[in-house]
C-alpha cells in the first residue's frame, strides 16, 4: 500500500494538493439540502426520528452528507453491495495512514471491476397525520415512498382525502389498515379530491408514491374524517331561510373538506342553494345524516336534499381542486319555507299587481309562495319563458316544472312554493312570475259564439306573464277549435268547474280529424291561453283568437260542385258550406283573392277530415265542412276561392294540335280560382307541345296540366317540352292562371311533334324565313334523317320587327332533344345532340310582329 501519491507533475493540481484530496474537500463542503415538511399556513412538520453523532444531528426526512468517492478499489471488488462508509464533515487530523488530513491511498488493482453500490430510494417525507392539517412535502423523487400514519377512532369511516400535486409529478396513494388490507388506491393528478371508505377503527398507513416510479416534485396532503371531523361548527338558524345571504368563510390551500352540522324536522327538504349543482368554483357539499350516511351531494343531484332519516346533520364543504376559494353556505328549506315573497294568485287578462319579480345572477334560484283554499288547477307563468322553475306544495313535495306548460294539479288547499332558476347564463337576468286559478272566472273576456261569422276576439296583452280566458256555449259532441295569432300560442280548454278537458284546441295538420276537442257535455267552457313566448319587453302585441265549432257548423258561405270555365265566388270568411248531391271524386282548387294556393281541409259533419285540395272523394251526399289555412288567424274581410268541380272533365272545347298553322286558343279568367279545359284532338301515344307567346317563363299567364279522360294527370306541364298522351282518351288540358295574376286573357297553341302531319322541311345549310304575330307565334319544321348531323346547329336571327324567339329540338318519335335554356332572344344558336331519325323544330315567339331568318348546318363543320 502506497503512503504516498505520485510526485509526477500530471498528478498534481495547482497548489500541490492531490485531485482526490480536492474531491473529498468539495464533498465536505456541500451545504445540507434540507427537504421534507415544511410549515405554512395551518401546516404541521411531522415528528422527526433524529440521527446523533459527535460531529452533527441529521434530522430523518434530510438530505444526508453525500459519501465520498475513497473506498478502495478493492473493498469495492470484494464487497460489491457494502455501503460506502460515512465521511465526518470536519476536516480529520494526521495519523496513521493519513497524510495532511487525506486517507493514504491504498494500491490499486487494475483488473478489479468498480462497481458503485446501488443507492436505495430516499424518502424525505412522512410522519403522522392529523384530521383538519395541511401538510407540505417539499420533494418526491423517483420511486421513493413517504409514509404518513394516522388513526380513527371509529368503525366505518370515510376519509376525505385531498392531494395538490406540484411540479407537474404524479402520485399514487395506497390508504392500508395496521393488519395489511388495503382501504383504497388514488391515482391522483396534479390536484384531487377524493373519497376513501375505513374498516375498523385504529391506525392506518398512507403512502405516498410517483405513479410510474420516477419523476420528481412536491405535493400537499390533508385528510378528514366524517365521523370525528377536527371540528364541526354549528349553522345558525338563518342559514335555512330563502331572505339569508348565507354563512360565508374561506377554505384554506389544501384542505380536505370542512364540517358544519345543523339540526331540522325529520323529513324536511332542503335546497342546496350554495355551493350549487353548477358551480364553477370546484366547490361542493355533501349532506350526512347521524349515521354518518351520505344524503345529498350537490354536484350530483337538482341539489333538493331530502332530510329522510334522523339527525343531527353534518353539511362537509369541499373544493374539487384544493384551491384556497372562499364559499357561501345556503341552505333555503324548500318545506314550510321561510324568507318567501307572498304571491297573490292573478286574475286573468291584465294580472295587475299579482306579479313577483327578480333579479337572478347566474346559477341562483328565488322563492315565491303563495296559497290557495281549495285544491285547483293553476297556470304558473314565467318570463323569460325558457327559464327553469318548480312548484313545490309546503311539505317539500314536488308537484310540477316548466315542461307542465298548460297548468298545475295543486292535490288539497295550501300553501305552495315556487322556485325560479336563472340556469347557467351569462349575467343576471331579471324574470317575473304570476300564478292564476283556472277555477275562478276574474279577468274572463265576454262570452263569444263558436259561428265561423263571428268577430275574431282581439285582445291586448299587458304582461308578459298574463294569461288569457275566453267563455263559450257548447254542446255535447261539438268538435271545436281554436285559431290565434299573430304568433304561436297554448291554449286548452276547461269547463265550468276549471276542470281541463282538452290540452289543446288547434287543429291538428297531420290527422285533422284527432285536432281540436269534444265537448263531453252541454255547458260554458273556457279557452285558457297565453303566448308560447313574448314578442317584447317595450312592445304590447295585440292578439286575435277566433273559437269555432268543426261539427254542424255555421256561418259559411255555401259551395257546391260548378263547371270547368266557370267563374267560382270570391268571398269573405274562412270556411264553405259544402253541398254534394252526388258522392264521388271532385276536383277542389282552393286559392287566396292574388290566386295562391292555400291550404285547406274538407271535413265531415263529425268534424272528421276526409280530403284535402285536389282530388277529393266525398263518401255520402250532403253537408260537409271546407276551411282554409288551419293554422292562423283569417279574418272575416279576407277573401278566398274554392272551384269544386267534377275530377273527369267534359264539356271542354276542342283545340286543334297544329297550332303552328291554325289560329290559336283564347281564354280568359274572370276571378281567382278559375279552372279552364280544353279537348285536345290527339290520339292515345302522341306527343304534343304547348306554346304561348310570352318572353319568359316568368311572364307566363297560366298553369297547365294535362289529364285523361279518366281525369289521372298524365303531364304536369307540356310548355317548353313535350307531353306523351298516355291513359284513356280523349285528353284535356286543365288551365290554372298563376300567382298574382288571377285575372288575364291568354292565348296557347298545340303541336303535335311526332306527326303527321309532317311539318314543312326545314332546308340545310339554307335560310328560312319565318313571319310571326299575335296570331301565329309559332313555327314548326321537321328534318329528314339524311339532312341532318350527329351534332347540329341551329341559328335564328331577327330581320324586321321586335320580339323575342327561342328553338326547340324534338325527337321524331316526339320526345324533346334540347332548347328553352332561359329566356327568349333577338337571335341566337342553339347547338343539339341529335339522334339518327327525322327530328322536328319549334320556333316559338313571343307574339309580336317580326321576321326572323332560321338555319341549321352539321355542328363539326368549319364555318365560312
């Protein structure tokens, strides 16, 4: 063994001092790093096991003196897992194997293997736990375990458990009892609160450790219980009162859960109103019971808490997140409820002062109560019209909400609580109420008839929260229904009493014959409504409301079946008499005084749809019912149309199918509604043509449809296309005119495009002539299937005159190839696909006097 070191220069560090003397010296010198629980605010350091020597005191959960590297090369080799010997902070005195305080260094062997000796993981955390304590571990590291203990002195308790991780570490804590089993697991992140269910009382352990093994940082711990809380402050009576502004504190960074505890009437029902179902602070509260079981939570629940087994109560409010965040507690009882306005039950119409208002910031929920001597029914109205609200009666029991839109069952006299919810808004929003019984007749219009030539009611609302009554004589059996506007309303229907019989009056568009409601009996019924929303806050809207009767109506003008060409009445009120002599199918055009169509229904003495417009089978003779636009308000002055006319027609004038030659049909229509006919003369399997001389498709005068003789509609409109005369002959053209142009004369022209007879040739690579007017504003040509190309061109320009023309191209056999691509020009080239076979041309105009010159040539030929 070597005494001393190696006097080469190389060996050497500048003052002379060997590089392992300097190591061990920087060792030495390294300040402790002290880690481990630290005290804050309302924090506690563990109880330390304390480590002596005659140099220093190390207290355990500290850094210990890192050990320097001077165990021999040997030692290491023979003893691979020997711990590396302590080294005394202070410097050591000459002697022995020591030369000017450094160990004589001992001869080293190459060939030995250097092997550190593994370090075990460092835990500089743990100690006991106490229930209401924040504790604070400076540093978790790698797959290091801290281990704290705690006891309870209960069976069956619950541990509130709240970690804050720091530094972005994540933990895993493991809660095991003194025998070895384990209680619960937590894999927390970055701040968790959580539960965990004890078994026995007595001492538990609770490790903390990094989820993966590694990673490093630091963390808070604290831990309560629910059967012995650190402590348990008592509420004082206001805090269950609506008018309390509630008990107010601040939980501190860290903490598990804080206790109150209270005492009410066994069966009570409690309203969590802070810390809420939607609050965004991470606050919640839990409700126990004086078994320490759980009641109520309010981040799981409407946050209604019913009180249904024994107290005292404990109340634990907690933060989700360990966040220092201060809390409101409010508890409003919702039975025999304290701290309401009093609500005066509404007349209906105008509700005067019967109204309570408020103001709601987000997530808050009012209280209003008011009381009844009888058991009723009631509208509850709220504006804004979407906000949530429920009807309690005074023992807490829940009796309806805001999807019960029509009206509330309150079951015995008493008093009843209603609680309106601002939801989660932005803002505070101001809100009003109003709750009027369906069985008293305060504030009832004036009785009204259920005749379709009444006066519609008008009526004028004055809140938003109004609810409107309106009395009527009816009979057993009646079908009756009800029209408002100007927007959607709910209405329903009660009887003498305030008994509801209908949920609705309106007709039904989609099974007419279930809409509306039966009278059960003879007797004054009533027809409650408000609006489904309110138009505006500065704006009073004026409503109409019209009651009629379905069943053996009365006041409407009479209809009966009337003949194609003929004029149908204009006239007032929204329904017909209709008077069939004959069952069988008709023909109803139902259309405004502009001539739109309107929809409308066909209904039986019963009240029973049976048809709406077009095709309507009538199963019996006699009496039926026709009414326009179901839905909405029409009043009496406005005037509509009904032409009910035989579905087969006859008597048609005949128009010829050569009206590229032949003068053309005139027609007139003398008031909305009007249907014209005309027999075409071509037979089953023809093709035909309609022209009209118009500039555009938008300045057309009619609506055209052809039909068979069976009255089945073969082609909705032949204009600008061809129509295949398929079905039983003879064919009619039905003449509708068109919107806003209810009175007009017309002219049209047939073609039969498939021959014969053959239409003159129009001539190759030549110009043709074509004169057109009022009377002739249609050409018809036909080409031979050898003067014609695969892809041809067809040119039109006008050479005298005004007026406007376009070419359509058809097949031989009649069906159309190509044209009409908008509206009609001065000139013009339309290029077409054609197929072999002949093919047949229509120029069409727009009538007025012009000459136009029209060629044709093979498309892929260059032009000259």
């Amino acid at each position: 063994m070597r005494t001393t070191l190696s006097a080469r220069p190389e060996n050497r560090s500048s003052r002379g001092i060997p590089r392992l003397a300097l190591a061990a010296a920087a060792v030495l010198t390294v300040p402790t790093f002290l880690v481990g629980p630290s005290a804050g605010p309302g924090a506690t350091t563990p109880a330390a096991a304390v480590t002596r020597s005659s140099t220093a005191t190390t207290p355990a959960g500290a850094a210990a003196p890192a050990s320097p590297p001077t165990a021999t090369a040997t030692a290491r080799a023979s003893s691979p897992t020997a711990p590396a010997p302590a080294v005394s902070p202070t410097p050591m005195a000459s002697s022995g194997n020591t030369v000017a305080g450094l160990t004589t260094e001992q001869t080293r062997t190459r060939s030995a293997t250097i092997a550190p000796a593994p370090r075990q993981p460092r835990s500089f955390c743990g100690g006991k736990l106490t229930f209401g304590t924040v504790n604070n571990c400076g540093l978790i590291i790698g797959q290091a375990q801290d281990t704290w203990t705690f006891s309870t002195t209960a069976d069956s308790d619950v541990l509130y458990l709240q970690v804050v991780e720091r530094s972005g570490v994540s933990l895993t804590i493991r809660v095991n009892h003194q025998d070895g089993w384990k209680a619960c697991e937590i894999n927390a992140y970055h701040e968790y609160l959580d539960e965990c269910r004890l078994g026995p009382a007595g001492p538990y352990t609770l490790t903390v450790s990094t989820t993966i093994g590694s990673g490093k940082g630091g963390y808070t711990l604290a831990v309560e219980s629910r059967r012995t809380p650190s402590t348990c402050e008592q509420l004082p009576a206001d805090a269950f009162s609506w008018a309390s502004a509630g008990f107010s504190g601040t939980l501190s960074a860290g903490s598990a859960a804080r206790c109150f505890t209270f005492d009410q009437p066994l069966g009570s029902k409690l309203f969590i109103a802070e810390p809420h179902l939607r609050d965004l602070t991470g606050l919640r509260a839990e409700i126990t019971d004086a078994r320490h079981q759980q009641l109520c939570q309010s981040h799981v629940t409407f946050a209604d808490c019913t009180l249904n087994s024994a107290g005292p109560y404990r109340v634990f409010i907690e933060h989700i997140d360990g966040m220092a965040t201060a809390y409101n507690l409010r508890l409003p009882r919702i039975s025999q409820a304290v701290g309401c306005p009093t609500l005066q039950l509404a007349p209906f119409g105008d509700p005067g002062a019967a109204v309570g208002r408020g103001r709601l910031e987000p997530n808050e929920r009012a209280c209003h109560s008011f009381s009844t001597t009888t058991a009723a029914q009631v509208a509850v109205r709220v504006d804004p019209s979407a906000m949530e609200w429920r009807l309690y009666d005074n023992g807490g029991r829940y009796i309806c909400d805001q999807s019960s839109v029509e009206y509330c069952n309150l079951p015995t006299a008493g008093r009843y609580t209603l609680l309106p919810w601002s939801g989660n808004v932005t803002g505070a929003r101001d809100y009003q109420v109003a709750v009027t019984p369906l069985h008293h007749v305060d504030g009832c219009g004036a009785s009204t008839g259920t005749s379709w030539d009444q006066p519609t009611l008008h009526v004028r609302l004055t809140s938003p929260v109004q609810t409107n009554c309106h009395p009527f004589q009816g009979r057993a059996g009646d079908r009756v229904v009800a029209y408002t506007g100007p927007l959607e309303t709910i209405e329903w229907l009660v009887d003498q009493s305030g008994t509801r019989i209908c949920t609705s009056l309106s007709p039904n568009d989609w099974s007419p014959g279930d809409g509306g409601c039966v009278l059960p009996a003879d007797g004054t019924y009533r027809m409650i409504w408000f609006p489904s929303r309110w138009v505006s806050d500065s704006l009073d809207p004026t409503y109409q409301v019209q009651i009629r009767r379905l069943t053996d109506a009365a006041g409407c003008p009479t209809l009966v079946p009337g003949n194609y060409d003929a004029a149908p009445a204009l006239t007032g009120i929204r329904c017909r008499a209709v008077e069939i002599a004959e069952a069988g199918d008709y023909r109803l055009r139902t259309v405004s005084a502009t001539n739109a169509d309107v929809w409308s229904w066909v209904y039986d003495r019963e009240g029973r749809a049976i048809c709406i417009p077009d095709r309507c089978t009538f199963p019996t003779a006699g009496r039926y019912l026709l009414v326009f636009e179901p839905q909405g308000v029409v009043e009496n002055n406005v005037e509509h149309a009904a032409a009910l006319l035989p579905w087969a027609p006859s008597g048609c004038a005949t128009v010829s199918d050569t009206g590229w030659r032949d003068a053309p049909h005139r027609g007139t229509f003398r008031v909305a509604g009007q249907v014209n006919c005309l027999q075409l003369a071509s037979p089953a399997g023809s093709h035909i043509a309609l022209s009209e001389p118009v500039e555009s498709f938008y300045d057309r005068r009619t609506a055209t449809r052809v039909v068979d003789a069976t009255g089945a509609v073969v082609c909705d409109s032949p204009k600008g296309y061809s129509c295949e005369l398929l079905g039983q002959a003879p064919f009619f053209a039905l003449i509708d005119s068109v919107i806003n142009k209810p009175t007009a004369t017309y002219a049209m022209a047939f073609s039969r495009v498939d021959g014969p007879p053959p239409c003159p040739v129009l001539p190759k690579n030549a110009e043709t002539a074509v004169t057109t007017g009022a009377d002739r504003f249609v050409a018809c040509f036909s080409i031979p299937a050898d003067q014609h190309a695969a892809m041809e061109s067809f040119t039109w320009k006008r050479t005298a005159g005004t007026g406007v023309a376009d070419v359509s191209v058809f097949d031989g056999r009649g069906p159309w190839i190509c044209g009409r691509q908008g509206g009609l020009e001065a000139e013009a080239t339309r290029t077409c696909s054609l197929l072999d076979g002949p093919v047949t041309v229509l120029i069409e105009t727009d009538g007025k006097d012009a000459t136009y010159r029209l060629t044709h040539r093979d498309a892929s030929a260059p032009t000259t």
